[in-house]
C-alpha cells in the first residue's frame, strides 16, 4: 500500500508529539556513587547527588530537552572558559549562610581545615522512595551537622520531576525540623541556589572583582567575555541587576545557548516564609530565592531571624521550570505554570 508523502510527515510528527506527551519519568539509583539518575524518555534531565566529599546533596548536571546543560560545569567538570569563582556553587542546591551561627552556603574545598568549625554540612542518609512514571519523584532524608556531626535539623526533601509542552520541571517540597532550637540569622547567602552555565551570566562593561575563600584574586576585564549573554526578568517586571534584592513571585534568567533562546524561572510559593521573596540573583550567574534575608535585602528596615524550638518545623517548596526553543518562555506561559504550582 502507498501513501502520499504528506501522510507520512503527518504521521510522522503525530507519533513524535505522542511520544513526547507520554514520555516516561524513570529515576535509577546508583547507590556506590551516592547518586540518582533522573531521565525522560531516553534522555538524561537531571541527577540527584550526594557524594561523602562534598559539603551538600544537589542536582547536576541540568539539561534542556534539547540536551543543553543549563549549569555552570566548575567545579566538577569544567566547560572551556568556565568561570572558577564561588566553588560552593554547584548545580542546584538548597542551604544557608547562618544556623546557629555555622555557614552551610559557603562551605566547600576551598575552606582550610583549621576553620572548618565554623562551616556546616547537610549529609544525605536515605533514599526514602524512588517513584516512576508521567510525573517521577525522588525523596530523601537529611541532616544538617556541624564538624562534629551534631544534628542541628533533619530535613525531609520530595523532588517531582515532570514536562509540560517543551519545558522540564523539577517541583522541590523541603520540611526542615530544628533538632535543637535554631536560628536563621538575616543574611545575604540563601536559600534555593542555582549556578547557571556562562552563557545566562549578564554582561558587563565594568570589570568583575571575585575572591575566592582561600583569598585568591581574579578579575575579569570588563568587555571580554564574548560568551556572557543573558539576563533576568521578574514578575514585578525588574530587569538584570535590578531583580537584585527585589521581592517576586517569580524570576527568569534567559539568554541563547547554541541556536536555542533558553530559560530557566525559579517560582516561589504563596505558603513559603515571607513571600513573594526576595532574590539573590547575581548577573555573574548565582541564581538564588532568599526569603530569609530580609535584613539586608531591606537595608536594615526590616529582619526576619527565623526562629524554630526544638521539634518545630518550617516548609518551603519552590518550582524550577527549564526551556529551550525558538523563543524565550512568555511571560503568559509561566503565569499558566504558577496557576498550576499553586494548585
């Protein structure tokens, strides 16, 4: 039997676009190497790690539909003219600046043992329950530790994984439990961090000034970096350097990677603290949602220092929707996204 070509590219994208609708969240763990592969389809979208050497679980790498990695490789796996600022920046992660005194946000290789006393970690102990299908989800058990392995909090992490059109979205629900009364001081340094590839950095004229914890200097010659060509956007409509300690509901960084226009929004929730955050989105390519540095975001108007009593809680949960195509998410179609996390 013959068919007319027409038919064949109909059916052509008819079976493509019913394989994407139906593409198949699939999560595998890879318990020696502490980590957990998260696939559509055939396609890696994303892994859960949480290796014994480094200081905090997170995702990374990040990849579109388009198989574009979203995320800056530095420190694990260095892409050509990576920026080597900021080490603690890997993938996407959730910690903070101060509890109870000790920097979880900063701590990383680059500390010297003689003042790691002063730094915390968060130590993946269970895989609680791994789920497959149209929407996949990973949760885990964690704690958050001091050098000594004093437990400070027990956090309690569901990650969904899922599609909609050609966008990728991974929906975050943490519940923190202060084992001991708990402090979250005002600071800068938090919450829900992203480091995105170079390419979504903003540009700049003006010469860039980084020092790393070991005290190392570099500077980037502003006009120089021909790779840097993205920008944030928010929903209160602030644009680039302006999103910085701004309050929203949500914010996109955009910009091309390859031939395609690539986005990554971050989207707070009505039941998190102090929403519609505030945002440490740094135009060198840290992506942050800090709700608890009201302090300094406010210029001294106005502090948070939340507060837990042992055994008490705090819930916060946060979606991250990644896209690539022609054209840049519209604004209409993240405000669909919203309506929908906010069901």
């Amino acid at each position: 039997m013959k068919f007319a070509k027409p038919f064949f590219a109909f059916l052509f994208c008819a079976t493509s676009t019913l394989f994407a609708v139906h593409a198949q969240v699939k999560l595998t763990h890879h318990p020696t190497s502490k980590k957990v592969d998260i696939t559509i389809g055939d396609k890696l979208f994303t892994s859960f790690q949480y290796p014994d050497n480094i200081e905090k679980p997170f995702l990374y790498p990040v990849f579109t539909v388009n198989q574009t990695d979203v995320t800056r490789g530095f420190p694990l796996n260095p892409k050509p003219g990576d920026p080597t600022d900021h080490p603690h920046h890997i993938g996407i992660w959730l910690n903070y600046e101060n509890v109870n005194g000790l920097d979880f946000w900063n701590n990383s290789y680059a500390i010297p043992l003689a003042k790691k006393d002063k730094y915390g970690w968060i130590k993946t102990d269970k895989i609680i329950e791994l789920k497959n299908g149209k929407k996949g989800s990973l949760t885990y058990h964690a704690n958050w530790i001091n050098k000594n392995s004093d437990i400070l909090l027990e956090e309690h992490t569901k990650l969904e994984f899922s599609t909609s059109g050609r966008s990728r979205i991974i929906d975050r629900t943490t519940t923190l439990t202060a084992v001991t009364e708990v402090i979250f001081s005002d600071v800068k340094d938090g919450f829900l961090g992203m480091r995105l590839a170079h390419e979504l950095q903003i540009p700049t004229k003006q010469d860039q000034k980084f020092t790393d914890d070991k005290g190392n200097v570099t500077i980037v010659k502003g006009g120089t970096d021909k790779v840097a060509n993205g920008n944030y956007l928010s929903s209160e409509g602030k644009i680039g350097d302006e999103v910085w300690s701004s309050r929203a509901h949500w914010v996109k960084a955009f910009g091309k990677m390859g031939s395609d226009s690539v986005s990554v929004t971050i989207i707070d929730h009505p039941k998190n603290v102090n929403y519609p955050t505030y945002w440490h989105a740094r135009g060198y390519g840290l992506f942050a949602a800090n709700p608890l540095g009201e302090k300094i975001f406010s210029n001294g108007a106005r502090t948070t220092n939340l507060k837990l009593a042992k055994g008490e809680k705090v819930n916060f949960k946060y979606r991250i929707v990644i896209d690539a195509g022609k054209n840049s998410t519209s604004t209409a179609t993240i405000k669909n996204l919203v309506t929908d996390f906010y069901r």
